[in-house]
C-alpha cells in the first residue's frame, strides 16, 4: 500500500471514538472467539452455490458461516473466522472486524479459503461491506463521531480499495461531488453503502447532505460522483444490473423507519417490497427474483429473511440467527 492510501486510511484516526466504543463493545472480543468456534460442520469456503452469512448463534457468534442455497434451513457450515461484518463474491471475501485487545479495527481480505491475504487499518465502527460481482473490488462503510458541524453524533466514512492496482480511497468525501448537475460542496456531505457495477469505475452509494439522502452515481477513475435521486439508502445493484434494492425513509423521514424498495434504473419506477416491518440493512440480492436481509429479532440476534423482488409474495425466513447475508453462485 502505498503512502498516499496509509495517509487516507489513517487520517480518521484523529476523531474521538470513545462513546462510539462502549456503544460497540459486544464486538469488541469477536475476534478473541477465532479459536473457540463451536458446532462446525464442515469447511467454509467462497464455492457456490451457498449462502454466506455472519452467525449470531450464541455458539458461534461472529464467525463466518454458510448454508446451502438449495437449503438455507439446514445443516450450516461454521468458520474460525470472526467479523462484526462479512460479504463476498467472485472468490474474494471482506471481513469488518475488531483488533485484538484493541478499540481499533481493521478490513481482512479473504480468499477463496478464508484465509487473510490483506489487512488495513480502519478506525471507526464496521457497518457496511461489499465486493465486486469479479472479486476486485472492495467496499466498507463505518461510523465515526468528531465532526464538527455533527454536534458529536455519529458520521460515515465509505472507502474502497483495488485489489488488481493495490489502490485505496479512505474516504469518498475527497471526490468532487455534483447535485442536479450542478458542482456542489458542503461540510457535512456522507457517504455509506457502496455497491459495484461490472464497469470497472464505476459505483453507487448514498451520500447525504442537509435534510437529503441521494442515490449517487461514482467514477474512481475521475474522482467524481453524481446525484440521481432522493430518499435511496444503502442501494445494491441486481445481478443484471437494472435494479437497485434500497432502504426508502417512510415520508422521507428516518426517523418513521425504513421500507426496503427496488427502483427500476431504465424507467425510474420504485416498488415497495412486501416486507412491510423496518428494514435497517443493506439489502443482498440472493439471484435474480430474491432480496435478503437481515432483521434483528432481540438484542444481539438476528435472522436472514427474503422477499419478492417484484413487490409480489410476503417475507419469508430465510436463515435464523444470521445476518450480513452473501449469494455464492
């Protein structure tokens, strides 16, 4: 990694996480548990077609884990490695997890074997992760509290790296960011929940500012990104790529909760899903016609469930104790 990438990567290092790590400290002794996984059933590995996932099972919670696709009910593959945050695709995995003993964290790069090929500092806690549909590139979202113009309430900080050119972008903010078409610059800009087209620059995110939270369109190569609509949280790109699953603030406000939504890119025509609770969660495509998620059930547990992409059918449960679910085709 070269100076540039450390210096991006290093430089939320200043921001003041104190708060933000009592709030976060059940995770704190995930890694710890790399050793003491209980109940495996077999190997865990990036081969399809599975479902990958991050237990919360009190057995193995944390550790990287998977089902058959055909089967997402039965026997589950349990992992020695840990993370706060997981997800894969093209034979490459992203692991969000706690340094040991620390309140520090870091990004693990995986292989096709859960073995960690890379690790990068990252100061802030893991939210959001994403891979290329190719396994190049890697994407995470995390919370950081210490922005001035935020009265110490937690911000975002998206980043992503290339695995082909070792190139790092710490922060997504350092991009020159047009609104409507128009250049636009703001202290309080934030972005969170980056996913990749098949074009090797290009993404979508959501970025906020004011009382806004856009889709976003963003070029690595240039350094640019682009606003394309409103009231789009946490988008992820369907395997055609015609698609964006979404978080949709209820009337615009957050504060309502979520309804999670696929917006139609040719025509602009949104769907709301049939699930109808709140969904605070990047949404995953599992194929084509399904979109997952994850829905806390009490306090440190959560379940996999999916529904219709077309707005048709009701939820169904998925995975029990799981959440940051991944297809594996």
């Amino acid at each position: 990694m070269n100076t540039r990438s450390r210096v991006l990567i290093a430089v939320t290092g200043v921001l003041t996480l104190a708060a933000a790590a009592v709030i976060y400290v059940g995770v704190a002794g995930a890694r710890n548990q790399d050793t003491a996984s209980a109940g495996t059933t077999g190997a865990v590995t990036l081969d399809g077609p599975r479902l990958l996932f991050r237990s919360t099972a009190d057995a193995d919670r944390g550790h990287v884990s998977s089902v058959a696709a055909a089967d997402p009910g039965g026997a589950r593959a349990v992992s020695t490695v840990s993370c706060s945050r997981v997800y894969a695709a093209g034979g490459t995995g992203i692991c969000l997890r706690p340094e040991s003993g620390l309140t520090t964290y870091q990004l693990a790069v995986l292989n096709g074997r859960l073995t960690v090929t890379q690790e990068i500092p990252l100061v802030g806690l893991p939210n959001r992760a994403r891979v290329s549909a190719d396994g190049r590139r890697l994407a995470w979202t995390v919370f950081v509290t210490g922005d001035s113009y935020n009265g110490g309430r937690f911000s975002t900080r998206a980043g992503t790296l290339d695995l082909t050119t070792g190139e790092v972008e710490g922060t997504l903010e350092d991009f020159a960011v047009t609104v409507d078409g128009k250049p636009y610059k703001a202290a309080d800009l934030n972005f969170w929940g980056v996913t990749f087209t098949r074009q090797p620059n290009r993404f979508y995110a959501t970025m906020s500012t004011g009382s806004h939270r856009y889709l976003v369109e963003g070029d690595s190569a240039a350094r640019t990104i682009r606003t394309l609509r409103d009231n789009v949280e946490c988008p992820s790109l369907s395997p055609d790529e015609t698609r964006i699953a979404y978080k949709a603030a209820i009337d615009g406000d957050p504060a309502k909760g979520w309804r999670v939504s696929v917006l139609d890119l040719a025509t602009g025509t949104t769907t709301p899903l049939a699930e109808t609770r709140t969904v605070d969660d990047q949404p995953a495509w599992l194929d084509g016609r399904t979109v997952g998620y994850a829905l806390p059930r009490v306090p440190g547990h959560s379940d996999i469930w999916a529904v219709p992409a077309d707005g048709t059918g009701a939820p169904r449960l998925l995975i029990p104790e799981a959440e940051s679910p991944a297809a594996l085709p």
